[in-house]
C-alpha cells in the first residue's frame, strides 16, 4: 500500500463540528457527561436499570443556620436560640426544629450529624463549597468534585449520565463552586450534566428536558444521517496499517452512544414529571426544590450515579426577585437586603425550612417504598453553618457565615438511622465532641457508595488520593 501523505491524512479528519453538524445531535450531547437514558412506561414508571449505589447530594446553597434547623439551643440566651423551639420526633430524645413537622416523623430513617466543621477560618461561599464538594480541607484549586470522582470511578457502559447537576449555581460569582463544571484535573469528560434554570425548573408547567436530549432532525434523517457517517469514517488510516488509538476508538463509542440517545425518547422522557400523579408531585410540593427532589428520584431510578440538588426553593409566595439559583439559605437578615431571616419571605426560615421538610420527607418515604432507599445514599447540608448570635435582633434579624460547626443529614446505602453523632456546645458555637471534617465526610460517603477511599486518580501519570480522610463507620449499621 502506498502511504498516506500528511495533506492527504488531513483530509480525511472530520472536526468535530462537523461531526455533529452532519449528525444532527446538538453539541452538548456529544459530550461524555450529556447522557441519559432509560426506558420509561407510562404506567409503571422508569425501567431504566439502576447503577448499583446512587448518591442524591441536596446542597442548600448559602448555609443554613444549624440553631434553627437541627441544633436548637432552647437554654441559651434569645439573641442566640432564636425564635424556634425543638420538637419530639419518631425517635426518642432526638429533637428538631418545629417546623420541621414531617422530618419529626421520619428521624428512625436518617442520621443526624451535628458537628460538621470545616478546617481553618474558611468564612466564605466559594472557599467553602469547594472544599465541600471536593471532600478535602484545603483542596487543591484544581479538585474534582465528588460528583466527578464517582463519574470516573463508576464510568458507565450504557447510556445514563452517570453525574447530573439540578439547577447549577448561578448569579452572583460569590455563590458558586468553580469546579462545578469543569472537572477539575480528571477533565470536562466527567462534568456534569446541568439541569434547569431559574426560568426553566420542573415545578413550571413549561419546563424541558436539556437541549442536549433533543434531537436535532427527525429519526429517519437522523438514521440516513448515521450510515453516511459510518461510510465516511471506515477509518481509511487503519487499511493503510495505522494502529487505531484509544482517542478514535473512545470517539467510535461516544459517537454510537450519542445516536442512540438522539434517536429514543429513554433520555427525555425521565424529565417529563407530568408522568408521576398529582398526588406525588403534591407530597413533595409544587416549588423548584421539591420538584427537583422528585426529579432526582427519577434519575437515580432510571441508573444516574450522583445528583447533585441545588436547595434553591424560588419565590416565596407574593414575591419575585428572592435571589438566584444559589442563595435561599443565605440568611443575612437586613443587613444585606434580604428581610428578616425568620420570616416567610424568599430569604426566611419560614419560607425555605417548610419547603426542605416537604420535599425531603417525600423523598425518603418514595425512596424507601421503591426499594431505593438501601442503595441511594441522600446527603443533605449547606457550604457551613450561621453564627450562634443573631445580627440586628430588633430590625429583621439574619445570622452570618459560622465555618466552625454546622449540621447535616445522612441517609440510605447502609446509614443507620435514628442516630445523632456529633455535639456542639450549649450556644452552638463549636464543636464539642466528635468533629467531623469535610474530608471525613468525603470518606464516608466513598465508603457508602461502595468506594475505597484509599483510590488514587488523576492524569498523565500524576494521582492524586480521592480523599485524606477516614469514613466513620460508626454511622452504619
């Protein structure tokens, strides 16, 4: 055979643009983390194979106050205890706010951990989430985020994302993880698949599924489509005696993948609420975060692997303009604008904390009565906690960022419930017993997801340890 010239070589490269122009699949699609497909009945529901452990990460975007959600103070003073009162849940000795009145009754279900804390002085959204979501103290800028760690230890031969963000953190800059799509040194092939906006989430009559699920042209045209590619890409290099590189053939089964899912309805179908009953859309609440809840039922049921939940809960009644997609759980009262922290508006206790207590009860039992529960961990928490003492108590009260301690919810894959680990002080303001780290946190929810801990990733040679520090086994049972 004669060789094949450079200029001839290039010639026969198709760009990737044209690929996809030619292909009629939006771009997005293209992507390794734009996948999602299950089979759908309309009467039975998903039938998508699930992945073997599912995370469900409800991240409530801006830190809720501790004091006010699940470590109430009652005995200290009333600028610090605030103006909620601990109630008796379905476990014995265990008390949350009182305004979690369905939480109360589910608490032999989930564990309570109470001294979550992060590692130095890290007072602000972005430092805080990042370190978060990376599961490491003092992560380096470039981390992973669990999401993207599980994406690549858990890679998937069919075609279910195997990580998908709902409604990503936007708006002001202050809020937003930076890695959250990119990455982080694994690569943009293990971002994820982002799902909603402010002016497009499920709990609107008018909401889509992603572009990247919608075909571009028609199933016959798309099919033409397919053998035309097919023919063009025989891959002339290999009968000229090139050896076939792991890029091309990565290239040859993402293409494949990509025209599957363009040419089903598996993948749009799971966003398509109108699917479930008025009653279950009703239990977990017509609002953008009881919603996404729901729609993050679907997903784990139709085979994704993490969900991240951004806590935003919209609008309160009567309201507009309650801030972006990021910021609901950030409680600053009138010091920032936001009206008082206690209150019923977008940015009050009375508004956000009912509307997780909804959303999230309606999650556990769906998740328990379809057999998902086992094999689904649900993490529930902010980037950090609110300061033990309430800033301009006699104007509209809010509490500030408090990095020192704060609470959070396990669930599911083994996490036993009706148990509270960790203790704060009698002001909440730092942990008294058993601190846990946010690598720790990293560790355990590794060891929950089935994942070692001692599993090292990264590029070109140069890994990196998934997380550096120990899962608490004393949280399953």
């Amino acid at each position: 055979m004669n060789p094949v010239t450079a200029s001839q070589l290039s010639s026969l490269r198709i760009s990737r643009r044209q690929l996809l122009k030619a292909g009629g699949i939006g771009a997005l699609t293209m992507g390794l983390p734009g996948t999602v497909a299950a089979s759908v009945d309309a009467e039975r529901g998903l039938g998508g194979v699930a992945a073997e452990k599912s995370c469900i990460f409800v991240l409530l975007c801006g830190g809720p106050s501790h004091l006010d959600t699940w470590d109430l103070k009652p005995g200290a003073p009333d600028d610090i205890r605030g103006p909620y009162r601990p109630i008796a849940s379905a476990v014995p000795g265990m008390r949350i706010s009182e305004l979690n009145t369905r939480l109360s009754t589910l608490t032999q279900h989930f564990t309570l951990i109470r001294s979550m804390t992060h590692v130095g002085n890290i007072s602000n959204h972005f430092d805080a989430m990042h370190h978060l979501l990376s599961g490491q103290a003092g992560a380096a800028a470039d981390s992973p985020y669990l999401g993207s760690i599980m994406s690549r230890v858990r890679t998937s031969e069919r075609n279910i994302a195997n990580y998908v963000w709902l409604i990503r953190c936007v708006g002001d800059p202050v809020f937003c993880a930076p890695n959250i799509g990119s990455g982080g040194h694994l690569g943009a092939q293990y971002m994820p698949l982002f799902v909603g906006q402010a002016n497009n989430h499920p709990a609107m009559p008018t909401f889509r599924a992603p572009e990247e699920l919608q075909p571009a042209v028609s199933s016959e045209r798309l099919q033409d489509r397919r053998r035309m590619l097919s023919a063009v890409s025989t891959n002339p290099t290999r009968e000229r005696g090139f050896a076939t590189t792991r890029a091309t053939r990565d290239w040859d089964d993402l293409h494949r993948r990509a025209f599957e899912l363009a040419n089903g309805n598996g993948g749009r179908e799971v966003f398509e609420l109108h699917r479930e009953t008025d009653i279950v859309r009703n239990r977990y609440g017509m609002h953008p975060l009881g919603q996404n809840l729901l729609l993050a039922r679907r997903l784990v049921e139709a085979g994704v692997g993490f969900v991240t939940v951004n806590g935003w809960t919209g609008n309160a009644p009567g309201e507009t303009g309650g801030g972006p997609p990021a910021s609901s759980w950030d409680m600053h009262g009138s010091e920032m604008g936001m009206g008082n922290a206690f209150g019923s508006g977008s940015y009050g206790m009375g508004w956000c904390l009912p509307c997780l207590d909804q959303g999230l009860s309606a999650l556990l039992i769906d998740l328990r009565e379809r057999g998902l529960l086992e094999r689904t961990l649900v993490v529930v928490m902010g980037e950090f906690g609110r300061t033990p003492r309430i800033n301009q108590p006699d104007r509209m009260p809010g509490r500030q960022h408090w990095p020192n301690c704060w609470s959070a919810i396990l669930a599911g894959a083994g996490i036993r419930g009706g148990a509270v680990y960790g203790e704060t002080d009698r002001i909440g303001a730092y942990v008294k017993d058993r601190p846990v780290r946010v690598q720790d946190l990293g560790a355990t929810i590794y060891h929950a997801l089935d994942v070692s801990p001692e599993t090292r990733l990264g590029r070109d040679g140069f890994t990196r340890p998934i997380t550096t520090g120990q899962p608490i086994l004393e949280l399953f049972g």
